[in-house]
C-alpha cells in the first residue's frame, strides 16, 4: 500500500450526559448515555468494510466502549496519548460558566488553570500523529472532541491551537489521508446528518 492510499480515521465518542449539557468533560468518566451507545453503532456502520493495522483509543470508559459498539474493540490498544485535554479548575463548567469570570476566554487560546494548554496537547498528541502518518496500513483513533481537534490540526501541519477551527460533533467520523504525499485533511466531522443549525 503506498503512502497515498494509507489513511487514519478518527472517531469522536458518542453522546454523554455531559456533550448533552456542554460542561467540559476532561478526565471525569462519564458514561455514554443510550443515544451515544447507538451513535457509536452507527458510526461504526459507516466504518463496515474498513480495515486497520492500529486501533488506538483513550483509556477512558467513554471512548472505550464507542470503539467497541463500533465493533473495533477487539483489535484496540488503549494510549494515554489520547486522554481528553486537561480542563484542570475548569473540568465539569460550560464555556458560558467560565466567561462569567473571565469573559475573552478561549480553550485554544488560553487553556485551562490547573489543567493544560493547546500546546501541552500537541506535544502529547505529536509523537502518535507521527507514528500513525509513518506507520504500514491504516489507523483508527477513537477519543474526545479537543483532543481530536488537535490531531486533525497537527495532522496537517498547524498548530495546536488551530484547532479550534475544527468543530467536532458526537460520534463523528474525520478520515485523514494524503494527497500527493502531502497530509490533508479528506473528510472532517461527518455524523451521518446534515446539520443545518
């Protein structure tokens, strides 16, 4: 397979409790609620008939079972690489909660007290980008939101912060691959819906 045909999928996990409220879920397990548990089987409906040389997941319970109602959990290696940001101060508030105390802030731009940077993630994220952009076959990661911004970014050569340029939705599917041996970004933020608000 050459470089050109090789790609890496990136699976968001499926809805919380917390995505539903739009509280920061750092390093909190919460659980897939039953809506998220059938997202994740849907996703991994529109993954049927891909194959992986490397299945990487957060070792979070969230993250863990969407790879495996995706039907991928078998062939899946836990990585601390793709633990969900750090929020620190911040885990478990809503972006609207934090701007009530300081009102310019940005997760991308400012991070988190206590917690991490964009920066700090990019270099967590960097070495598996990499090994996945050098590595034989395809990849599939399955992780969180911001986390996953940030490998998309990193993806393609951008900053860390970049990432904020890319929205992610529960359950959504990102395909990374090349063109002309260049990383690209192929497919970003499908959910299988066309979201119109």
């Amino acid at each position: 397979m050459s470089r050109s045909e090789r790609y890496l999928v990136l699976l968001r996990h499926g809805e919380t409790e917390w995505t539903i409220s739009r509280r920061h879920t750092g390093r909190t397990d919460i659980e897939l609620t039953e809506a998220g548990r059938e997202e994740a089987r849907a996703a991994g409906r529109r993954l049927a008939g891909m194959e992986f040389e490397r299945v990487v997941t957060s070792p979070l319970d969230r993250a863990v079972e969407t790879c495996s109602l995706a039907g991928f959990g078998e062939a899946a290696a836990t990585d601390q690489a793709l633990m969900e940001w750090d929020y620190g101060e911040y885990e478990g508030l809503t972006t609207v909660e934090i701007q009530e105390t300081k009102p310019d802030w940005s997760l991308f731009e400012d991070g988190c007290p206590g917690g991490e940077t964009a920066a700090e993630v990019g270099a967590r994220v960097d070495p598996l980008v990499t090994a996945a952009r050098e590595g034989e076959g395809n990849w599939l990661f399955v992780a969180h939101g911001h986390v996953l911004r940030v490998v998309g970014a990193r993806w393609v050569g951008l900053a860390p912060e970049d990432g904020v340029k890319l929205n992610l939705g529960t359950a959504a599917v990102c395909l990374l691959g090349f063109e002309h041996e260049r990383p690209v970004i192929t497919l970003w933020n499908e959910t299988g819906r066309l979201r119109t608000v």
